[in-house]
C-alpha cells in the first residue's frame, strides 16, 4: 500500500503535511529537513522541486525556489540527495512542482527515478487533468505514484468529481483562489468546505494555502482531513542557524 494510503488508513485526520523546497535554505539541507519533520511529528512532506516560474506560489516560496537554484538544486541532484532517505524517514513524501522540468528530465525517468528512492506522490499545478488522463496516467500508477490535483473555491461540482476520480491519495483544496502565502484565515470558506465534505468525496480532503498557525490549522481540520503549511515554514527556516531546534520549536507551535 502506499504509504499515503497507509497513512490516511491509520490516522485519517488532524493530518499535518510540511511543505520545503529542496534545496533550501542550504543545498544539503533537503534530507535533514525531511528527517527533523519526521522527529517534530509532521505526518507528511510535500517536498518543493525549484521552478524557475512556478505559478502558484507567492513571493517566499518563489525567493525560496530561486535561492535553491542559486545553490545548484536541479532534479537530477534531489533524485541523488533521496537515494538512501527511506533508511531513515518512513512518513509520506510528496513531490511538488511543475510540468517543464518533469518534461525536460523524460516522464518515465522522472516516474521511475520517483519510484526508486521512495517518492508517494506528486502535485504538479499546471498538469492539465485531461492530459494526465490520456497519456500520463498508466505511467504514473505503473511506477506507483499518487497524482493530487487542486480544487480551488470556484471548481464546479462536477470538475470537482472528475477530480476525485483520478486523483489518488489526497484532493488538495485550495482554500482561495490567491497564490501560497497569503494570510487570508478561513472566515468566509466554511460554505466551500461543507460543500466538499457533503459531496462524499472517496479521497481525504487537505486543506492548503494561508494555513500558518495552530489556529489556522485546526480550523482547517475542524472541516477536512488536515491541512498543509508551506509558507509559514518556509520562513521559520530562512536565516536558521539550528534546523533540528528551530523545526522542532516549529512543529511544535502547530500541534501543542
């Protein structure tokens, strides 16, 4: 089973998901973030690949993923640095990117290369779903890899169900229709989750986009499996000069 199947199985909610990008905020620092996530009790890792236009990402993510590149970060050196982690990390880990690198790098290398260190799943924004659908889904679930697509508060019901149809592992609801670090909280979006939790979706919902405290992400949680933090973290480790404290400390402030 996949361990984000696995995941969702045993605990099913007040799922925490830690968005970093890798590469970041040192070259070398993308494993021992993993881990230290682990430690802290992060249930899941959604693990940023640089882009040099990544779309759905605000301004710290995207000085984040620029850094990252300025540091040497390519795909083919995260795939180096994930060779050996699933000796040490056990929990869900998530890639998170966008088409042009994946495209550059070979689909199949690239689903292949996932499978053999030990990679649950992708989120790739600017994947449209009906091209997933006819070419790259055999692919994708012949390398056992979840693809988790995106709803924002104006996908229709019936995107939304097309959606949860091919999606596998978790749906990724975006909890506005802004970019990642806003800090919008989630007054105004109970309608939009009781919508999705009425549909009965077959996948487990997480909530993402603005979440960046323990309030924030209970009221995620209060209407959806969990939630996913990105860039509230991201800025908690910008200038560390401790990663394993300053992570712990982190985490901490979140579940407490």
């Amino acid at each position: 089973m996949n361990r984000i199947d696995q995941l969702f199985s045993t605990k099913g909610q007040n799922i925490l998901n830690i968005y970093c990008t890798a590469g970041y905020p040192a070259l070398h620092d993308t494993v021992t973030i993993v881990e230290a996530l682990q430690q802290s009790g992060a249930d899941m890792v959604e693990l940023g690949m640089p882009f040099s236009d990544p779309l759905a990402d605000g301004p710290v993510i995207q000085d984040s993923s620029t850094r990252a590149i300025a540091n040497g970060m390519r795909i083919s050196v995260l795939f180096e640095q994930l060779k050996d982690f699933r000796s040490k990390v056990t929990i869900p880990v998530v890639l998170m990117g966008y088409l042009n690198p994946v495209l550059q790098f070979g689909v199949e290398n690239f689903c292949r290369a996932c499978a053999e260190v030990g990679v649950d799943g992708l989120i790739l924004p600017d994947l449209p779903m009906d091209e997933y659908e006819n070419e790259y889904r055999p692919l994708f679930e012949q390398y056992g890899l979840h693809l988790i697509f995106l709803v924002t508060p104006e996908t229709t019901e019936a995107r939304i169900r097309k959606i949860d149809s091919l999606s596998k592992g978790f749906v990724y609801a975006v909890s506005s229709s802004s970019t990642t670090g806003k800090n919008k909280d989630m007054t105004g979006q109970e309608a939009y989750f009781a919508r999705l939790k009425a549909m009965g979706l077959k996948n487990p919902v997480l909530v993402g986009f603005g979440i960046r405290d323990k309030g924030t992400f209970q009221a995620a949680c209060a209407s959806s499996n969990g939630a996913i933090i990105g860039t509230a973290f991201v800025k908690a480790i910008e200038n560390s000069t401790n990663l394993q404290a300053d992570i712990a400390g982190f985490v901490k402030g979140i579940l407490a």
